[in-house]
C-alpha cells in the first residue's frame, strides 16, 4: 500500500539529488543548499537538455510492464524528497501494489545520465536513495536499479548492496547537519575542481590560501607563533 496524507507538508524534505553534490563535494552542496548559487556550465546545459524528453510525468503499459516516468519519492528516514527518471513496474506475484497497476509488481528505478558509461558514485548513491524511498512509500524490497546513459544508449545495472545503503545513510546525514547549521564548508582545491560549474564563485584556490592566512595571523595575534 502505498504511503500518503500529510507526510510531505509536516517536515521539510531536502532534495534527493543533492546527495550528490554532497558526494561530489560538501562546499558546493552547501553554496547550493545554503546560498542558493548556481551556475552553469557546458557539462550541467548538456546534461539538462538530455534530460528533457525524460521530464515528463506519464506512464507507459506494455502487458505486464508499467514504466512510470518523472514519479515524486520521499523518505521521513531520510528525510528527502526527489523524482525518480524512470521506474519499471513488472508484474511480480510477490511484489508491492501501486495505484497505477492492478496487479502486484517488482519495482526497478532508473535514472538518467549523460555523457560515457562510468561507475560515479555520485550517481550510485541517487539511485540507491530512490529506491530506499520506494521500499519506504510500498513496504517493499529493492535489489537492484539501473544508470541510463543517454548518449551512449546503455544501461548500467547497481545493486543495491549494504556499503551502498550505508554511503546514502552518511551523505544524507551530512545534508541535514549542512542544512541545520547553516554552514558552508571551507574550501578545498582538488583535481574535481577544475569540471566544477561553481568554480569561479567558490574560488577554491584563492579562499583556501586566505584560509590559512586569516589562521596564521589569528595564531599571531594571539601569540601561538612568533610573526
């Protein structure tokens, strides 16, 4: 039976997909989170613009396959809410029931992705976070899911493994705690840096140097270290 009534209105319910950003790096997931900043870039234009056609909310029936595009998930454990690309609902005398079928199904989520087929974990841990949701709303289990690569035509299957579920339990905690203290990481150069659409706003070079500069003439100031 699926979950619903008031669930979604009594809490606020972070965004499912920024648990990638928060894999991909805490401070660009705090700017967006806290600041509000956004800027694009050719990766996140193309990436968008593949993803249109999927952006529709509608269901497909083939026999004892449903294909339910653009449906809203949400989870209280985890306190996330987000819209799954694609889910496959195939009859499963063993499966959950939902309202758009009316026999029992087994539920696959995939999402959408552009560019080559490659195992990001950011990506992983989205999908894996669709389908604790899932198994939340229906009172059911889901084994596995599938990363769709637009440009490449080809789906990578991700099993829903325990280490999995654990990494989408830490990265959503690490939203929370983001979003409860208001808090934007400092600033830390790494070699993701340089695809990072909020580079020129983060300034990770720059504001880490000015970092340590600010601690040492603070340990100065207070006689630490010797100027």
């Amino acid at each position: 039976m699926e979950r619903t009534g008031s669930a979604l209105d009594d809490r606020e319910y972070l965004p499912l997909s920024w648990l990638g950003q928060v894999d991909y790096c805490p401070r660009r997931a705090a700017l967006l989170l806290n600041e509000r900043v956004w800027v694009e870039n050719a990766d996140t234009a193309k990436g968008r613009s593949e993803h249109v056609r999927v952006h529709d909310q509608h269901v497909e029936r083939r026999g004892d396959l449903l294909k339910l595009y653009e449906y809203t998930v949400f989870s209280d454990a985890l306190g996330l809410r987000g819209k799954c690309d694609c889910i496959e609902a195939r009859r499963w005398e063993q499966g959950c029931r939902i309202r758009a079928a009316d026999f029992p199904v087994r539920l696959y989520p995939i999402e959408y992705k552009h560019g080559a087929v490659r195992q990001e974990s950011s990506y992983m841990i989205q999908l894996c976070a669709q389908a604790i949701c899932l198994e939340e709303m229906f009172a059911t289990t889901i084994p596995a899911g599938a990363l769709f690569f637009i440009s490449a035509h080809r789906r990578m299957e991700v099993a829903f493994t325990s280490q999995l579920r654990a990494t989408v339990q830490a990265r959503a905690a690490t939203l929370r705690d983001l979003r409860d203290s208001l808090r934007v990481p400092p600033a830390e150069y790494r070699p993701k840096c340089k695809r990072c659409s909020l580079r020129e706003y983060c300034m990770p070079k720059v504001k880490g140097s000015a970092g340590k500069y600010c601690q040492q003439m603070t340990r100065e100031a207070t006689g630490e270290v010797d100027p």
